[in-house]
C-alpha cells in the first residue's frame, strides 16, 4: 500500500503533455463533419482532444498552471470545441441508429469512441468554461451552445432521459448467460454516455449563467426569453434525475459514479443540485436579467413552486438561498411590473447546426434517404472490422489511455458498504471491494445474490478464451508447410547457431531468444522463463479475501 501511495505521488507531478505539446495540440484542432466520424482523420482529432483533456482535468485537479486552457483561448479554438459537440450529437441522432445493429464486435470500439467524443467535448467545455475569459471567447456559437444545453436539460426534465435503473438480479443473470448482444450493449452504453454528458451539462449552464453579464447581448436574451431555461430547471429540480431509488436503496450521481446514500444523508445536497440552485440565482437575482424577464401567472407559479424544497438545512448548506427564498415570496404576492419593450432584435440563426444537418453540394437539409446512404457507406469503410487502419487506431488509443498520468484521475476503490478506500476485494467474484472484514460481512446478504453470478460469468469467459486459443493452435497445426525456396534466410546469433528447417520451417531462430508473454487470464508473467506469480501483486497493496 505504502508503494503504490508513493507511486501515485510520484505520478501526480507526471504530465501527460508539456507545455509547447499542448500548443502544439491544439493548433491541430480543427473542425469535423457528419461523413468522417470514425475515419481516420476523425480519430486523430479523437486522440489530440483526448489527450487534452486529461491534462487539463489533471491540472486542474493537481491545482498546477492550466496552461491546456490558455492554449485553447488564446488560439480561439472554443467555436470549434462547439462544432464537435454538435457534429457528433447529430451523427448520434442520424446516423448511429441505423448502424447500431450491423456493427461488428471487432468495430464496436470504433462505435463506442464516436458516441464517447462528445462526453470528451463536454469534459473539456466544463473546465475551460469554468474561466470567464473562456466563455467571452466562445463569441456567437454561446447561442448555439445554449441550445445545445438546452435540449439536453429538457430530456432531462421531461424524463425523457432518465437515469439508469440499479442493477437487479434477473439484469446481471442475463450478463452473465450472455443473453445480451451487442447491439443492445452498444446501444445501452450510448443511452448510459448521453446521460453522463447531459449532468455535464447543468455545470456548464451554471458557468454561463454566472458570466452572463460579459457575453454578446444576443446570449441572455436567447437563454431567458428565447428559450426560457428558468421553466426548465424549476421541473428539473421536480424530475431530480441525479437521485435513483429501488425499493430502500438511494443513490446519487456524485463525481462521475452512483453512490449509495444513507437515509441520514438523503437531505445532504450534492454537486449537481448545488449548480442548478446557483443557476436560479444567478438568473433571478441579478436585476439585468430579472429586468427583461416577463412574470407572466404560469412564469410565477411555476417558480413558487421552487419555496417547497427551500428547507432550513438547504438554506444552511447555501447560505444565499434566503435572499432567494425572499424573492421568490415576493414573486407570489405582488403583482410584478411589465418589462421594458425590448429592441427589435433579430434571434440569432443556428449557422453551425444548419450546415451540419445541410446537403455540402445544395445546400438544402438532408433527407432521410441520404442519411441512409451516409451510414451504409460509414458502415462499410469506418466501422468495418477488416479496415485497414483499425489496428492503428486502435493501438493509438491504447497509448493515449495507458499513459502514467491517469493514475492521478483514478479514484481508489471505494468500499461497497461504507464507501471508505478499499484495500481488499471478494475472491470470489472480484468485483466488490471492501475496507474490513466487519464491512464485507454486513454486506454479504445484499452481494450474495450476484456473487456467483459475476464469478459464473467470468469463469464462462475464461473458458471461451481457452477454446479459441486450443482453436486457433489447432488451426496452425494443420497448416501446410512452406516451401523451402520461400524460407527467408536468418542471421543467426553465433556464427556455430545455424538455423535448421525441417520440412520447410526454422526451427530456432536465434541461440537464446528474449521473449515476454503476457497471460491476460490470471495475470502472470513471464520472462525468459521466469515466473511472476499474482504473489507480488500484494507489493502493491491488493489483497483479496474470502
């Protein structure tokens, strides 16, 4: 344990980009279209923004100079961190449906990293938006980030979207048995990305209602009378899609991940709660904002409606709450005066999403005809599993998420039953992690029911594993042998080690070849035939327990 905490310091000064790549990064950016998501183009701008994306998370976590977001301002690249975002949502809503079932396993990561591009985008645009300076370089794609933000707070308020349920036994029992295709995975992992990206969203309108006051005119008088986003977030608070019950059992989304919440703390309130509240306050108390907005009788009871949750132990969590809760008294008692006749100014035209959803040869909007054309043609080249760049692609992502630096934005594993840092977990099944003996055995009544499930499902996959190995070394058996005119011929070591062919194959390459096989079914290495069993895994402080 003491190793792996100084392991992990050690890590936090590790950046996974320096100053001059960051810049360099950034000035690569550009923008994208429907018709090359997954390309390879497409998923070289994947790679750059992820990998700014966990170094700007990392600065900001280690507290460290954010020099990946003044690279984005002052490059002026936040329009094109909006043009992403509406690109890859209208390929979700177009194109991944009609794709979704055709996709092959060996693509599907391809598939899976098309939807996660735009939780990538709303990652970046929650902490580059938290700067003011930020926000005043966005110019007039705010309005269309506005509307962006827009649509996803009403899915969530009008339940559309909802939250995923709590897994039940009869779930996990079908995991397990693999009754579940991939189609139907892939399509509960978009629905599960497009939740996450939608509580990114209530922190970024948060950042934007708070620096309204140093944006274009056109973007407060989008967000409050255009669009009226206050009757949004009044039935928002009434929805609270942050929060999921079964039965007893309460969780809440904190910090990217369902915690279970006990019945004390049910009144505690969260991150997402927090920003929503703020959002209200910065919306109504400011005298600019409130000035142009029209109290109409459904306006007023809409916002009455806010009084019911204001509580003493809410008001005491936020203290600024009172002068809301004040105002909000007001609201329904007086009759408020008409605002001022605004200017005859023109609502702002959605110029990016209009050329994202036109034809780039009329100009006109697609129809549904060719945006089955386009989704055939993705599904023949980018997310086909013969391409010939998805080796390369997908070895660029595994060197952009293996990197050390991720070990900083890795939470420690959390105890399953009070939630404290994890050091040991069931053996069993290898998924539930404990901090004491006392904590795994209140909890045995409730992870008893998926235990042997989860183990059944790994043993199963284990088995396949070994059936496709045994397959495949059977297969190279029964190959026939090449020809010795085809042999190329190798340089042995030593000048006395020459290579023998029998039957038209070498038989030793080399005197004493280096070789590293890595063992992915129980973990154990070895090296010119040495062993590492699992044994120095507890160097690291991973113990497991019955």
């Amino acid at each position: 344990a003491e190793l792996k905490t100084s392991l992990r310091m050690m890590a936090t000064h590790v950046n996974v980009l320096s100053v001059f790549e960051a810049q360099a990064y950034v000035k690569m950016i550009g923008p994208i279209s429907v018709e090359g998501v997954g390309s390879k183009k497409w998923m070289r701008q994947h790679n750059l923004l992820e990998q700014l994306n966990i170094q700007a998370h990392q600065n900001a976590v280690t507290k460290h100079d954010e020099f990946v977001v003044e690279a984005i301002v002052d490059a002026e690249k936040v329009p094109v961190l909006i043009q992403h975002l509406l690109v890859t949502e209208a390929w979700r809503e177009k194109v991944f449906p009609l794709i979704a079932d055709d996709v092959k396993a060996a693509a599907s990561i391809k598939a899976y990293m098309a939807l996660y591009h735009e939780a990538t985008i709303c990652n970046i645009l929650e902490v580059i938006l938290y700067h003011e300076n930020a926000c005043e370089s966005a110019g007039d794609s705010m309005c269309e980030l506005i509307d962006y933000l827009y649509r996803k707070l009403l899915k969530l308020s009008t339940k559309r979207l909802r939250a995923p349920k709590i897994s039940k036994v009869e779930d996990i029992k079908s995991i397990a048995k693999g009754n579940i295709n991939g189609a139907a995975s892939l399509r509960r992992q978009a629905t599960d990305i497009e939740y996450q990206v939608s509580m990114c969203c209530i922190t970024i309108t948060r950042f934007i209602a708070e620096y309204l006051g140093t944006l274009p005119v056109s973007v407060p008088r989008q967000l409050i009378n255009h669009l009226d986003i206050l009757m949004v977030l009044v039935p928002l608070m009434d929805a609270q899609p942050w929060q999921r019950r079964a039965g007893k059992i309460t969780e809440k989304y904190v910090d990217g991940q369902w915690m279970r919440i006990d019945r004390k703390d049910r009144l505690k309130l969260t991150k997402l709660e927090a920003q929503v509240w703020l959002t209200i306050y910065y919306l109504l108390m400011d005298k600019r904002w409130r000035g142009m907005y029209e109290f109409t009788n459904y306006r007023k009871e809409t916002l009455t409606r806010l009084k019911r949750y204001m509580n003493d132990l809410l008001k005491d969590q936020l203290p600024l709450l009172k002068d809301l809760h004040r105002l909000l008294e007001e609201v329904s008692m007086m009759k408020m005066p008409a605002p001022p006749k605004p200017l005859s100014l023109v609502n702002p035209i959605p110029v990016i999403r209009q050329s994202i959803y036109a034809n780039g040869k009329s100009g006109k909007e697609r129809s549904e005809v060719e945006w089955k054309q386009m989704a055939e043609k993705q599904l023949e080249e980018a997310f086909s599993p013969v391409s010939k760049d998805t080796f390369d692609q997908i070895k660029a992502l595994a060197e952009t998420y293996g990197s050390v630096a991720m070990d900083t934005l890795i939470e420690d594993p959390k105890c399953a039953q009070c939630g404290k840092p994890a050091t040991k977990r069931c053996s069993r099944c290898e998924n539930e992690w404990y901090c004491s003996r006392e904590c795994q055995v209140k909890h045995w009544p409730t992870h008893k029911k998926v235990c042997s499930l989860l183990a059944a499902s790994v043993k199963r996959k284990r088995t396949e594993m070994n059936e496709k190995k045994a397959s495949r070394v059977e297969i190279r058996s029964e190959q026939k042998p090449m020809n010795e005119s085809k042999v190329m011929e190798i340089v042995p070591e030593k000048e006395n080690s020459k290579p023998a062919i029998e039957n038209g194959r070498v038989v030793n390459k080399t005197t004493n070849p280096t070789c590293v096989i890595m063992n992915h079914e129980d973990g154990i290495q070895r090296q010119n035939g040495q062993v590492e069993t699992e044994d120095t895994l507890d160097m690291l402080g991973f113990e497991e327990i019955e």
